[in-house]
C-alpha cells in the first residue's frame, strides 16, 4: 500500500471523507488522493516520494510557483513580530493601496479571509445598498458556499430557486434567480420580468468552476448595461480570474469595470485570504460606516497581507502576464495537437494563465449545459493516465486547470508528450 493510500485510511478516521475540501476526494475521477508533503516551483512532491507537474496551483494561488523566496521571505519577516493582534496594522495599507492602485474598479476594499466570505459579504452589502432581496447567479459558476449561492433553478426560468444543498433554507433559495451563462437574451428576460426586485448580479467573468468557459463577446458588456438600466449592482467574482488572466483582473482585461469585486486565491499567496471592494458610494455602507454588518477577527491578518503582498509585486514585474499567458497557450495548444494526431475529439479553452480541457466533439463549449454534454469518463482516464506520468492536473472534468511562472518550456514539453502517450492509450481503447 502507498502512503498516500494508508494516509486517506487514516484520515477517514477524524476527517470527513478524510478531506477538508469535498473536491479533494477524487470523487469525480476514482481512485486515491494524492497526499502532498513539498511544493517548489512547477513541482508537488507526494508522499511516497514521487514528483508532479502541478497545474493545480492549490486552486489558483500559486501563480509564481511553489515556495517562491519572495512570498516565503515576506512571511519569514513578519512572522517573528507575532502571528496577528486583531488591531490595525501598517502592512493592511499597503495591501488596499496596491490592490486598489490594480484592479480598475476599485475605490475600497476590505480583507477577509476566503472566496466564500468575500461573495457572502458583497451580496449582503448589495442587499443592503440596493434594499432587495433578488440575486442573479449563473448556472455552473460557483461562489462559494454561503447559503444564498448553494442554490440551483427551479424548472421555470423565474420560478423560485431550489437549495442545491440540505441545510439551505427554501425561504431563502427562493430569492436567488439562476440563468444560463454567456446568454444575454435569458438575462433581459428575467429583468424585464423582476428586475427592480433584483439586487446584484454575481458573475465569473471567466468561468472557472464548469472546466473553463470564456465569456462570448458582449456577455460582461451586456450584463454591465442591464445592471445600469435596472439600478442593479453587478459583482464581478474575480476569486479565480483576479491577477491571474491579467494584472487588472477580467475587468481590465474586457474593459468591463462592476459596481463590486470579490477576490481569493493570488490575493493571499497561498495563505487564506479573500477580499471584496469597489464603488466607494457602495462601500461606504459597510461596517462601520455604514449600516451594513461584516467582520473579521482574523481578517488582514499580517502573515496573510506579506505573502500576498510580496505575490502581488512580483506579478507586477514587465509582461509577466504576457509569458504566463503564452505559456498556457503552449500547452493547451500542443495538447490539442496531441489529440488530434491520435484522433481522440478534444478542445481547449484558455484565457491568461487558467486553461480548460474537453473531451468532447462539440464545437464550442459556451454554458454548464454543454459542459455536461463532455466525456467526464474519458477525462477520468485522462487525468489517471497522467498522474502516472508524473502530472497531476485538477481530479475534475469541472475545474480550471493553472500555469505558473515556475512552469518552463521543458516542463510543458514533457506534459505535452506525456499527454500524447495518455491519448494513443485512450484511441485505443
Ligand atoms: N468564487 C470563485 C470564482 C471560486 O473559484 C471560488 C473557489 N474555487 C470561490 C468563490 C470560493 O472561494 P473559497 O474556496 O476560498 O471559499
């Protein structure tokens, strides 16, 4: 038995499913979890010894790579200060200036501590600023896992929300309206019918938790114009997107700027971090200038602001987007070469430095519906072919997968060709 398998026997023992995080499980693609003791650069090191080409990137954060001496030198210095002290400290500045100084629609921002409190948090305040109850979400975004978001459509379009989740009041599902993403048409309708009940639109600009799906040209636009003609907010979730499809998020990648902005993932470098911020006029209605309550006792914590701090900078340095981006496309190019020399129907998305992976002969893959439509099984097989090649790619046909700045040419090369052995296996099946 492998120590990552007699490790995930034990972990069952005081651990849910022996997982602190359900995706973590290999549900979705059998098998064991990998348990990881080393991350350095492009690599994860398990537990038995064995090496990976991580593009995982701990969900996103790790954008320059594994243990990178600036993220781990700006903590080192901190942290002999103390670990928090709940009070005001110099560095939470510096942090709000650098974030508000990138991300175009940003007047103010405030630290918490995850993706799930930042979007919880940005739909209070939109509540609150807007005094209504109804949200939009689209289906196959995920934001989290506050009880308003864990909500799917009823069978109508305007017909009152279902709980995704047991836990999930109906009385509050009922408030979230669920439509299809990268269709505008299905967006006008439901405002022509309850817009002025409805008090944001929560979107991914770049869906990131369906695979990854681009947003069709005039999508961001159209949701920004219907928002302004409604006087609804509209809420970027930038947990994913934020720093790593460009410096300036999605937002200044499409030109698209929202009323408000959520953030996770690079924000904290690798330590637990989210954010939301925007309209200066809407965030003066949170606690404690305005009415509307939110809090943190860990929030801004001081280990947390100097890794993020320390990744924001480096990211800054001249056309590292550019390089991440160019990287990416190597390698979602070369895998669709690979698949297509062994006959095997794929296609690729990427924007800046997340990439999607479909099995499937559709076209174009532009909403959940078609995403459902893909060979998850095949993906199954994939992703097992290449973790035995040394390549560990997300345990989900559903999850973006992330490059890093660590990641070189030889490092793409090598999950290119491995990718081609994984799919002549697969064509001959
Ligand atoms: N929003 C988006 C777009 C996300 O991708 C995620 C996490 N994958 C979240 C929110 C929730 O973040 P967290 O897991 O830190 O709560």
């Amino acid at each position: 038995m492998s120590r990552s398998e007699s490790l995930f026997q034990a972990a069952q023992a005081h651990i849910p499913g022996g997982v602190n995080s359900p995706v973590r499980a290999f549900k979705g693609v059998g098998g064991t979890p990998i348990f990881f003791k080393r991350g350095e650069a492009a690599y994860l090191f398990d537990e038995d010894d064995n090496k990976y080409i991580d593009y995982v990137g701990s969900w996103g954060p790790m954008i320059l790579g594994h243990s990178h001496p600036a993220v781990m030198d700006a903590v080192r210095n901190v942290m002999d200060s103390g670990l928090g002290f709940g009070a005001p400290t110099a560095i939470e500045i510096d942090m709000a200036d650098k974030v508000c100084e990138m991300m175009p629609g940003m007047d103010l921002v405030r630290m918490v501590n995850s993706g799930t409190e930042a979007t919880m948090s940005a739909i209070r305040l939109a509540r609150g600023y807007t005094r209504r109850d109804k949200i939009v979400k689209f289906e196959g975004c995920y934001h989290g896992h506050s009880d308003s978001l864990l909500v799917k459509a009823g069978s109508g379009m305007l017909t009152l929300g279902e709980p995704s989740s047991p836990g999930v009041p109906a009385s509050l599902a009922e408030h979230t309206i669920t439509l299809t993403y990268n269709d505008l048409d299905n967006v006008r309708e439901a405002f022509a019918e309850a817009g002025n009940e409805i008090a944001c639109i929560i979107v991914e600009p770049v869906a990131g938790n369906m695979n990854c799906i681009p947003p069709v040209p005039g999508f961001l636009e159209g949701l920004r114009d219907i928002c302004d003609q409604y006087g609804t907010v509209l809420i970027l979730d930038e947990v994913m997107t934020g720093f790593r499809v460009s410096l300036t998020g999605a937002q200044g990648y499409y030109g698209v700027i929202p009323d408000l902005t959520t953030m996770g993932k690079v924000i904290g470098g690798g330590l637990p971090v989210g954010a939301f911020g925007g309209k200066r006029e809407i965030m003066e209605h949170i606690s404690p200038l305005g009415p509307v309550y939110q809090a943190g006792t860990l929030s801004g914590n001081p280990l947390a602001m100097a890794a993020g701090l320390a990744m924001l900078t480096a990211l800054q340095e001249e056309g590292f987007h550019e390089k991440l981006s160019a990287k990416t496309e190597l390698l979602t190019q070369g895998f669709e070469a690979m698949a297509l020399r062994h006959g095997v129907p794929f296609t690729t998305t990427q924007v800046g430095g997340m990439f999607g992976l479909f099995f499937t002969d559709q076209e174009q893959v532009t909403c959940f519906a078609e995403v459902m439509k893909c060979d998850a099984d095949k993906f199954g097989r994939f992703f097992h072919g290449m973790l035995d090649e040394g390549i560990y790619l997300a345990p989900s046909a559903f999850e973006a997968g992330f490059m890093s700045q660590a990641h070189t040419e030889a490092d793409i090369n090598a999950t290119i060709e491995a990718a081609g052995r994984v799919f002549a296996r697969l064509a001959a099946e």
